[in-house]
C-alpha cells in the first residue's frame, strides 16, 4: 500500500508506506526525516497498487497532541526567525533575500539548530551577519544560499499556465533545458513567454520535446511537393500535437489537413507496392523436359506391282473428298 502526505499546504508530496496505520485524508501522521520524525498531512489515504513499489520510508504513526503543540511551537519560531532575519540583513545592507527558514530541534549534536535559505547575485561575505542572528535567535544558524530554480521551489507560486509551480508540485529533479527546445516546438524565442517564475527557461519546454524531435524526423519538411487524398500539394505547415500536415493544393490553392501518414513518402511506398509479395520466397518452376525429334524411316524401295495396288485406294478418297456423284 501507498499513502501520499504533504508538509506544506498544496506543497510538494512525499510517498510513504502506512504500515499497519489507516489515516484518513486531513489526518496528521508523523514522518520519518534526517532530523527525526515531522508532523505532515495525509492528502492520499493509503491505497492499494498494481506495481511493485518498495523502498518508501515507513510511516511512524498517527501524531498525537504533544506532536501537533511542537510542530505549531516550530512553525511560529520560523516566522519569528525569518522577521529577525529580514531585519539584520537590512541592518548591515547586504544584497541577500531570504528565501526560507527551518527550525530543527531534534538532532543529537546540536539543541536548536536555524537554517536560513537565501539568494544572493553573487557571493556574499555574512560573517557578521552569523553572529548577530545567533545571538538574536539563540540557537546555531546555518546560511545556504540557493539558486533561482531552488528560489522557486521553495517559495512556490502559479506559473504562466494558470497552475502551481511544477517544481514546487511534484518534479524532484531539475533537468537541463536550452532553446534549442523553443525552437523545435516553433515557439516565440521571446524571453517573456518562455521563461518561468524563477527567470530560467521553463521545464515544462522538457515534456513534449521527444514528441517533436520524432515527429520532425518522420514528417516532409514545409515546401516539399507532396500527394494527398485531396490531391497535389505543398505543405505549409505541422501540427504535432494531432499528428497532421497541412497542406495547400495546387489545383484549388485552398489548405486542407492531412494525415502525416497519408503524405509521407514509406505509406506511399506501401501502398504502390501493395499488390506484391516482397516477403514471399521465390519458387523455381520445373523446366520441362524437351523431347528430341524422331529419326525419320528411311525410304523402302517399292516394286511397281505395290504402287499400282496403293493408286486406287488414293484415287478413290480423292473422289470421295470431291463429293463424286458416281461414288
């Protein structure tokens, strides 16, 4: 079984295994962690799957009173932090933006431990700024500085499509996107439309790239000469995502869309040579057998007495082909 659970409102989701538990949907359920187990919300009760899924981290229970008090304690101590925070980096005008704050207070080295997550242009020299938010804050403070993807994530946000950020959602792993892309996708290479959130090009670009990569292979450039139903025509233009050409006829000069099968040149093949075999082995015929010519008889010689007794048998078809009244 499977169940999917949510530190943060509409956050990201984490997959755990439930175990013997049962929570419910809005259920509070403890989560195992590196600094030890973490109050998360239930959004998928635990379900049965058809695959296979092992090495999810275990659930450790449902979260009792003494759990929901800390993690509200926690939540309340990170909004102070990140207030003081704000503060000091004004205070010593520095060209940082915190991002994010954690409060651990479960690890074995350390009582309270802050981390602040902050982006910055470039390097930024926060020796001072370390101790004045520990001293503000009374606990050890770490600063990690991130990236503008990282940025996004962490703070989340609605993206040009209308929907949460794909990053803050569900993708785990940033993968490399150029405008190489954009282009294949015959995208406007204008910077406004095909970046993100975060400023970088959108990772979304990444989703139906192999679509268009296989379909540019397979389909006649725009300009080729082609034959459809229709008939004779030009294509001047590609829709990907219906799989079609479109086409603009010579005989009308109107466009029509055509299937890409229709238009390429291996159907066309295909059907050409629809009324042959090409897989069937050939059959060698037997070669008939020639008959060699019979030896003709030598001549016997013949007395007179023979050839005068074969004359009347000659004489009389003869009449009898001519249709002789006499016969």
């Amino acid at each position: 079984m499977v169940m999917a659970v949510s530190f943060e409102r509409y956050g990201r989701l984490y997959y755990l295994d439930p175990g013997p538990h049962r929570p419910r949907v809005g259920d509070k359920v403890l989560v195992p962690t590196d600094d030890g187990p973490e109050v998360a919300e239930c959004v998928w009760a635990p379900q049965f799957v058809t695959e296979e899924i092992g090495g999810l981290p275990l659930c450790d229970g449902i979260a009792g009173t003494a759990d929901l008090d800390r993690d509200e304690q926690n939540r309340q101590r990170r909004a102070d932090a990140r207030v003081i925070a704000k503060k000091l980096i004004r205070q010593h005008d520095l060209p940082m933006k915190v991002v994010g704050i954690d409060f651990v207070d479960r690890r074995a080295d350390v009582d309270q431990l802050v981390i602040v997550y902050f982006s910055a242009p470039h390097r930024v020299d926060f020796r001072e700024l370390v101790r004045d938010l520990a001293r503000g804050l009374r606990a050890r403070i770490e600063l990690r500085q991130v990236g503008a993807r990282d940025e996004a994530r962490l703070q989340g946000g609605i993206g040009p499509c209308g929907r949460d950020l794909c990053c803050a959602t569900f993708l785990k792993d940033f993968e490399p996107v150029s405008v190489r892309m954009a282009k294949d996708q015959d995208l406007p290479l204008n910077p406004l439309k095909i970046s993100g959130a975060c400023g970088r090009l959108m990772c979304c670009l990444k989703y139906e790239h192999p679509l268009y990569q296989e379909y540019n292979a397979k389909a006649p450039a725009v300009g080729t000469s082609v034959e459809t139903p229709a008939g004779d025509g030009v294509v001047v233009g590609h829709n990907v995502p219906s799989d079609t050409v479109v086409v603009r006829l010579a005989a009308s000069g109107r466009r029509c869309a055509c299937s890409r099968a229709d238009v390429c040149s291996p159907r066309q093949q295909y059907e050409a040579s629809s009324t042959t075999t090409p897989d069937a082995v050939p059959v060698e015929l037997p070669t008939p057998a020639v008959r060699e010519p019979e030896a003709e008889p030598e001549p016997v010689a013949e007395t007179p007495e023979e050839r005068r007794a074969r004359k009347p048998r000659r004489r009389r078809r003869l009449n009898h082909e001519e249709g002789d009244p006499e016969q």
